[in-house]
C-alpha cells in the first residue's frame, strides 16, 4: 500500500487564477493591481478558515517581486520574446496559509507562482505576510485559538512569526531614529540636478466610489481593492517622471488604520518622493469620505512603491533627478533616502537564506532591529528542525547532531532543577559565561543596544595561529515567550564593530548561529538546550566529543547546571530586594 500523504493544513488554501483579457493593463500582461486583489483574497479565506468568523485586512509586510512580471519573459540570452510578462492564458497560483494566531490577530503567509500551461514552466513571483484581524457580530475583536503546525517547514514559520511581529512594530521607530541621527541638509544625489524634474508634476489625485462588488460580505471595502487603486495612481505618478511605462519592484508595508464601506468615496494620492540612480519611490495615500464631501476625511491608508524603468534589455534605466516641494516635499525626500537604506538592510540581512548571510555584518544602529531578527530567527530555524539525531547520552545529558547543507550543528540538552526564567536570567548575562565555560577569558559588555539586545567582546581560552587566543564581537539577543509553549531564547551571533577592529594579539573569529533555548517543564524544573552551528575552524573540536573521544563539552554542560544551581538562590534573593 502507498503511504499516506501528509495531513493538509486545514488554513490552506491554494488559488489557481487563469489570466484573461479583463485581468491585464495595456501591454497585455497581468496588472500588478489584479494581482493584489487576488493575494488578499486568498489571504483572508485562509485566516477565515482558522478564525471561523470574518476578518479584515490590518497590513500587508513589504512585497519584493523576486521577478517583475514584465521581466518572466525574457529569452535564455535575456532579449524579450515578443510577450511582455504574465499574458492572457497563462495562470497564477497562490497558496495561502495562517502561519501563528495571536490574541485577536494572526499571520498568514502567502507564495505566489506563475505557471505557463505550454511549456510547463513554473516561475516564482513574490512572498508575502499579512496580518488580519478576527472581528465579532459587531465589529469586536474575537479571541482566536492557538495554532498547532505539524510540517517542519510550518514549525519554523511559526516560531519566527513572532520575530516578524516585533520588526512590524518597530518599523517606525527605526525609521525615526535613522532620520534622527541624520542631517537633514544631507544630499544623497551628486548628479547634475539642472534637469530635475518638480515633484509637483508627478503629482496625482484621482477619486473612486466604492460599490458592492468592491466589497466584502461585511460590506468593508477589500483590503486588496484599495491596495490596486493604490498601485494605479503610483504608477501614473512614476510615467509622470520617466514618461515611460514604469515596473513595480517592491511594495512597503500596507497598514490599513480603518475601513471603509460601500458608498465611500476614496481619494487616492501619489506623488514621486524621490528618484535615485536606477529607482523611484512614490508615495500613496488613500483618504475616504463619506456622502458629504465636506467632512472631515478618514485616513485609510498609506504606502510606499518602488519603481524602475527597464530598457529592451530588460536593465534598468537611468531615471531623471526629482525636485522636491519645500516643507513636506523636502521630509518626504529625506525619509525616502532613509527607507532606502532600510529597504537595503531588510533585504540582504533580513530576506537571505541563512547559508547566504555573511558572517560579522557591520553593525549599525540604523539596522539593528534587523540583525537582530536574523540573530534569534536563525536559532529558532535551527532548534524546529526535525532530522537531530543522537549521538551520545552520558548520563543527562544528552548530544544531538544535525547534518544539514555545508553545516554540522551540535545540540545539548539536560533538565536542571531551576525556573526557566531564572536560567534565561543567568545564561544571558555573557560576563558571567567564563564561571561555568572553560573556554571563556573574558566577555566585556561594549554596547547595550536595548533591553533585548547586546554587544560583547569576548576573548576565548581557545588557541588557533600562532597560539594567540581568539577573540570575537558577538551580538546577544533574548527573549522571553510571546505565548505558552515558546522558550526563553537567548541568540549569539557575530557582527563587527568600529570601535573593536582585529587586534595583532588575538585572532578574530566568528560564529554564525549559536545560543539557548530554555522551555519550562514544571514550576522548578526547565530544559535547557544549547544549540551550535560549527564553524570550520571547530569541526575537529566537535567531532571528537561527537566520537566519544573527549568529553569536554558534556563537561562544560555539566559545569553550566552546577552554575545554575549555584546562583538561582542568589537570584531569588536579589530580586526579592529589589
């Protein structure tokens, strides 16, 4: 008999979307408005599904086109084929599908393709996250229940949605902080500005009255319809700078700060913020008014669209300089410089594949929300791995390995008779690390960054070249659970600093992926597991403790419980002074 297949997840769902004439703009190839609509549509049936009630759209993540659907047709020798992009008969599939509930909110993640039916070719378009917001009979928010994922690959989503969640809500405050330390005489363009083009004159306004089919069953407006006349007005904004037909490239986050309903009329506004080398960013906004126009307006929404210009090579463009409007035309211009670089950090720090991050990113202010994420996203990627197998057991504790791409991760675990909290409180504390570890010298706290996140120099007993002792900059990150069943998290990774350049006395080295996870077991007891993605320059190191052939590290472990025991009761009693 064949082996079943694996139980589907019941808040998936797959959309398979034929493309037809009414579905594509003026060169014949999918409009990237129609293809919003139907990635909200599939979005919300998959949280409905998990809710059991109707839910609205509350922001879309950022959304970068892997491949522009202008570019999916380009020959072998990168020359056009005579069709445009996605065409009439060609179909666009989405899956769907809640990757965490939270209180009333929860996370879906969505993968979208294009499939050509001729040839058989598969293509992939774009990633994205969304977050809806359950609602009640009378528009309350509805508690949702927990999610269980099964599949290793729903495992790792779920644990990182939280990190994604926090990113979100520090989006702004990151943004205001880059702008901060800025000057805001700063010119970022050195290109002979005497052809600027006024930012004036991409200015679009255009109005649209929101009837039944643009609506759902509750009688709001699609979440997905307003983001597609958005992109409609951004985009003739964009033609209005380059007089050329401009490609979408990347979306920034869609926060919906409140509905609207059948019988609205929404303004949409676009005005180029600013225009560098190869790209643009125009900003949209969406307003709604009700029957009468003289009331106040509703702020619905706002977003930010990158566009470039691509030649018959399918290269970008060259784009003319933007003159900004004094006051607001000139904040606008410096915050799209300032989501820029943010943009460039998310996507080489945040959107790589964990075996394409290189190791000791710089470190900056501007970017630690970002390195940050990647820090604990990366453990939490490699703790929810299902293939760990067990190499050795020397009474409790127990070494896991795990062979995976170009890596060979170890993980070590015991139970310790201490509250989870109280270790995460003294694991975390890297000065402290040489009072169990052998291996440590010294830990020297350089920067707290906040609460959650620090830099250390740390100096290891471990010799390399020439016998000098090695050293490292390390960021740690924890935190704590954002719901029940997650684990205290403390995450290490390298990064570099200014301030701390390889010195002549030591020998720099690096860590990729390391740190501890803690889960409570009961109130006294937790399992405390610590998880390591080995460098080359310690696979000797690691395989022979794997061997059997040195016990050193379950010897350092047990040298961590002795620690913990230790000190718990001076814990207790400094927090009960304090």
């Amino acid at each position: 008999m064949a082996s079943p297949l694996p139980a589907r997840n019941p808040t998936e769902v797959q959309m398979s979307q034929l493309v037809l004439p009414c579905h594509t703009n003026h060169r014949n190839e999918l409009s990237t408005g129609q293809l919003l609509k139907w990635i909200d549509t599939a979005a919300c049936l998959s949280a409905e599904r998990h809710a059991g009630c109707p839910c609205v759209t509350a922001s879309m993540d950022d959304i970068y086109f892997e491949h522009t659907i202008s570019q999916l047709y380009l020959s072998p020798a990168g020359q056009r084929d005579g069709r445009s992009g996605v065409c009439v008969g060609q179909v666009v599939n989405i899956k769907a599908k809640v990757n965490r509930a939270f209180n009333s909110s929860m996370e879906v993640g969505i993968q979208v393709s294009y499939e050509d039916l001729c040839s058989g070719k598969h293509c992939s378009i774009c990633k994205a996250y969304a977050t809806f917001v359950a609602q009640g009979p009378s528009g309350s928010k509805v508690r949702l229940k927990p999610l269980t994922p099964q599949t290793e690959e729903e495992k790792i989503e779920y644990s990182i949605a939280a990190e994604r969640r926090r990113m979100r809500l520090a989006h702004k405050d990151t943004l205001k902080d880059l702008l901060t330390r800025s000057r805001p005489d700063t010119e970022l363009e050195t290109r002979d500005g005497s052809g600027a083009v006024p930012a004036e004159k991409t200015r679009v306004e255009s109005v649209e009255l929101v009837l039944p089919p643009h609506a759902n069953h509750q009688g709001n407006t699609f979440g997905g319809q307003i983001m597609a006349w958005m992109e409609n007005v951004a985009t003739i904004a964009a033609s209005r700078l380059c007089h050329a037909h401009p490609t979408l490239r990347a979306i920034e986050m869609f926060h919906f700060r409140g509905p609207s309903q059948v019988g609205d009329r929404l303004v949409l506004k676009a005005i180029v913020n600013n225009a560098f080398k190869n790209s643009m960013e125009v900003g949209v906004s969406a307003e709604a008014y009700g029957r009468e126009m003289s009331v106040s307006p509703r702020h619905i929404n706002s977003a930010f669209m990158t566009f470039e210009v691509l030649d018959q090579e399918g290269r970008p463009r060259v784009l003319p300089m933007v003159a900004p409007e004094p006051g607001d035309g000139e904040r606008r211009y410096r915050e799209a410089s300032a989501r820029k670089k943010i943009r460039l950090d998310r996507k080489y720090v945040v959107s790589c594949k964990q075996t394409e991050v290189p190791l000791s990113v710089p470190w900056d202010q501007s970017n630690k929300v970002y390195l940050s994420y990647n820090n604990v996203s990366a453990l939490k990627t490699l703790v929810a791995k299902t293939n760990w197998a067990l190499a050795r057991e020397k009474e409790k504790v127990r070494m896991y390995t795990l062979e995976e791409d170009k890596f060979l991760s170890f993980r070590i675990e015991m139970s310790v008779c201490i509250m989870a909290s109280q270790a995460f409180s003294l694991l975390s504390n890297l000065r402290r690390r040489h009072e169990w570890d052998s291996h440590y010298a010294s830990a020297e706290l350089v920067q707290k960054v906040d609460d959650d996140d620090m830099i250390y120099h740390v100096v290891s007993r471990m010799h390399r070249q020439e016998s000098k002792l090695q050293d490292f900059v390390i960021l740690a990150s924890r935190r704590k659970p954002c719901s029940k069943g997650d684990p205290y998290v403390v995450a290490f990774r390298s990064v570099t600093l200014p301030t701390h350049p390889p010195r002549a006395e030591y020998t720099r080295g690096e860590t990729l992926c390391s740190g501890f996870c803690i889960w409570p077991e009961s109130e006294e007891m937790s399992k405390v597991a610590y998880y390591n993605q080995a460098m080359p320059g310690y696979l000797n190191y690691v395989t022979t403790n794997v061997a059997g052939l040195s016990s050193d590290i379950c010897a350092t472990f047990e040298a961590c419980e002795k620690f913990l025991l230790k000190n718990k009761e001076d814990l207790i009693s400094r927090l009960r002074d304090f």
